[in-house]
C-alpha cells in the first residue's frame, strides 16, 4: 500500500494554491509514489496520519508531523535569495539551499525546499536570463546554472534531496525500478542516398573541391548499391536495444531546408519508407527544425508535425527540438498548442546532467498563467555531441561521464535518457571509435 501524507498550507490559512499543488505532486506523486491528501479543514488535517505543514511557525515536535517554512514564493511573492544553513532540522540531504527562512528563536536560517524544488522544476531561473547566460544560439548555458555552480548538475538534485527528506522521516519511496531510455535524433538519415540531383551533384563538387576523393568513390559505390549507405545505421541500433531489452524513439527532422536545417527534404521516398521502417520495432516523434522555434507563430511546427503524421499514418505527440532549443516557458506553450503531449528537449547542450535537478518525467507548470500544463517534460541526461563537441572526451571517458550519472539515477530509482544520432554510430570522419561508446554504454549502465 502507497505511502500517503496530508498537507496543510499554513501561509495561506488552509488554501491551497496551484504551485502548492504542483510542487506537492513533483514531491510526493512524481518521486516517491506517495499519495497527496488535501484535507478541508485543520481539524482533518489534525487526525490524519504522517503529516506536513508548509508555511506559519514551526508547530509542535511530533514523529507524524513534519514542516516546511514558506518564503513567499509559492504565493507570488518575489525571490527572497537567502542560503540556508547547510545543516539543520528539516533541511533535506547535504548542502545549503536557496530560499532560507530566517528562524530567530533558534539562530538559524531555515530552508524552504518547497519553493527550491519548484524554481527547478519550472525553470524559473531561465526566466528573462541575462545574455551573457546564453550561448550563440540562445540557448541557457549549463555553465550558468545555479546547478553547475552548486556542483549539482550531474545527479539529478530534486530527487536526491527529496529521497533525503523522505529517509530522514523513516519514511521509504513506492518501490520502483532504475530505467533507461534511448533515443535517436535524425538530422541527416543518409550520407549519400535518396538526396536529389541538384544536392548529390552540389556534395560532390565540393568534395572535388576539397580534394576529398576517398569520399567521392564511396559515394559512387553506396549509390550503385556496392556498400551500404554509412548514416544507415538503424539496423544495427535496433540490435544493440534489442539486445538489452530496451525500445528506443526516434525523432526525425522534417523541417523545410535552411541554414540550421539541413536534413533530408521531407518529400523524399526514402525518407518514407524509413519512417515506415523505424517505427516496426521502435517509436518515433518530430523533431522541430531551427526554424520553426524561431518562427513568430506555430504555423511551421504544425507542418512539420503534419508531415510526420502523413508519413507514418499516426499521431505524432512526441517531440524534441532540433539542437536541444528550448526557451523554457515560451517553447513549452508553443508545443502544447501545436498538441505535443511530452517533450524530451529538457537537457543543456554544453554540459551532461539534468537541467531541472529531475531525471524522471513530470508535467510541465506555465508560470505566465500559473498553471499546470498537460505538456510532459522528459529530462535528458547526457547526448553524444555534449560529450564529444562540447566537453571533448574521448570514448573512454565518454563511458566514465555516462556509467557516473547513471549510478546518480540508480539512487534514486530514476530513468537515465539518452541523446544519440543515426550518424555519430558510423564510426566515420569527427564520430570514429564513437560506435563502441553505444555499444558499450547499456552493458555498463543496465547491469545492477
């Protein structure tokens, strides 16, 4: 039987708002599978079982009955940015936390988790963030996180510090397994076939160029059908999952050619019969080109995502967004009226680990409206560019990076996704040796 508590929102005299309502089941339904009471009075609240009163003046000392101080956050108030001590009755795990309640009787600081879990978990602190916070295509840098400066960033903090709390109270998490989800973006789905005359003529004149000739007889012998196409690698991808019991989705660019945008066109044949092909053994879903994220209305999105759904005769409602773009807030109203259900965009480019302190799915909170979304956010862990472009490890220590974060996830009976391309297991030109990273990883990663 599930674990349950009552809450009692004290700074408010017993109503409960929508981010008291949200945080509360980040905590207690979306980590430890506890059951949320809302009791309609505090004379309930006083004869149900484990208990917790967020907000007002620590009540009485009781083992079924735990606090939280409220800051203010939670009822629209400003940041009040405050540390917390490190230690101290009700600080869940190790470490200071931000939003601190000064405690004048005891000549501490309290710390308010609630309001901390929350600003994680919507991303408040991507909120009109100062540019030198994003890199050249905008996008919030892991570097300027609070998570990369705390060296929180590659454990998936919310819930370890949660699991923490959890602990401290003699109380366990619902029983749950360790995960791994893996996923494909297909940016460009071959290196040489299936691309029309113009563009197969344009790419090799300027191989001709460049003096590439290698490249250049290669191209010849894929497409006379001699030697298989190098991007065409979904077999042997569809091995490896199989292999370790696991069922990949495949996010497949279908944008309109641009600078940033460069996959194959969408009217391709061979594009659709690889769609067709994928999807026998594996999900699929879109992955919104660059443009269409910086497009002044959704009209682009819902193309790509109608063509998706043209190809592979099912409704698409999955999506991650072509080079991890996600303005947190703004891109999340986007997909969600376009009809996205769940997102898997939720990771930084420059850094692995989990940019919202979660490795688990959870829902998506619009702080424009003060709402719940029906948008589900999947948080990624780590993506092979990240490791190779941007941290610049080497296979060998690709494998390290990945198998210390999934020890991270397995302390907390987490989902560890990953972030690969159809190309970068080609083993050719910037991706040779990277294969056996993926061949590898899963037998590291999903032993217990």
């Amino acid at each position: 039987m599930a674990e349950s508590i009552a809450i009692w929102i004290e700074e408010t005299d017993g109503m409960v708002l929508n981010r008291h309502r949200y945080v509360a089941h980040v905590i207690f339904e979306v980590i430890l599978g506890w059951e949320v009471i809302w009791p309609s009075s505090k004379i309930e609240w006083n004869a149900a079982g484990f208990r917790l009163q967020y907000g007002g003046v620590s009540p009485e000392a009781s083992s079924q009955l735990t606090w939280v101080p409220a800051s203010g956050l939670l009822t629209g108030g400003g940041l009040q940015w405050i540390w917390s001590d490190s230690k101290g009755p009700g600080i869940p795990g190790v470490g200071r936390l931000p939003f601190g309640v000064p405690n004048a009787l005891h000549e501490r600081i309290d710390a308010d988790w609630w309001s901390w879990v929350f600003w994680m978990v919507t991303r408040m602190e991507e909120q009109a963030p100062p540019q030198e916070s994003l890199d050249g295509f905008g996008r919030f840098k892991a570097s300027a996180s609070l998570g990369h400066q705390e060296g929180w960033l590659k454990r998936p903090e919310v819930e370890s510090r949660v699991y923490s709390w959890a602990k401290s109270h003699g109380k366990e998490p619902a029983s749950r397994s360790f995960s791994v989800v893996p996923t494909v973006d297909v940016d460009s789905a071959f290196a040489y076939k299936h691309r029309s005359f113009y563009r197969a003529t344009g790419a090799a004149i300027r191989d001709a160029l460049r003096g590439d000739w290698s490249r250049i007889k290669e191209r010849k012998k894929v497409l006379r059908g001699e030697v298989s196409d190098p991007f065409d690698t979904y077999d042997w991808l569809e091995r490896i999952h199989r292999q370790h019991g696991l069922r990949a989705r495949y996010f497949f660019l279908l944008a309109d050619r641009s600078e940033h945008d460069r996959g194959m066109s969408w009217k391709s044949n061979g594009i659709k019969a690889l769609i067709r092909r994928v999807k026998a053994t594996a999900d699929i879903g879109i992955h919104p080109g660059f443009a269409s994220h910086e497009s002044q209305n959704i009209e682009r999105l819902t193309d790509e995502i109608a063509r998706l759904h043209a190809l592979s005769e099912e409704g698409v409602l999955h999506s991650r967004q072509h080079y991890l773009l996600q303005r947190c807030g703004p891109s999340w109203r986007r997909l969600e009226a376009a009809g996205i259900e769940h997102d898997y965009t939720l990771g930084f480019a420059d850094e692995v680990g989990f940019r919202a302190g979660m490795s688990r799915p959870f829902p998506a909170f619009d702080l424009a409206k003060d709402e719940r979304m029906s948008l589900t956010l999947h948080p990624l862990a780590a993506m092979d560019a990240t490791l190779q472009r941007y941290m610049g490890c080497t296979p060998a220590e690709a494998l390290d990076e990945l198998e210390s974060l999934a020890n991270e996830v397995k302390a907390v009976d987490g989902s560890m996704m990953l972030l690969w391309h159809n190309e970068t297991v080609s083993d050719r030109w910037d991706w040779e040796g990277w294969r056996t990273v993926y061949e590898e990883v899963f037998s590291l990663i999903c032993q217990n």
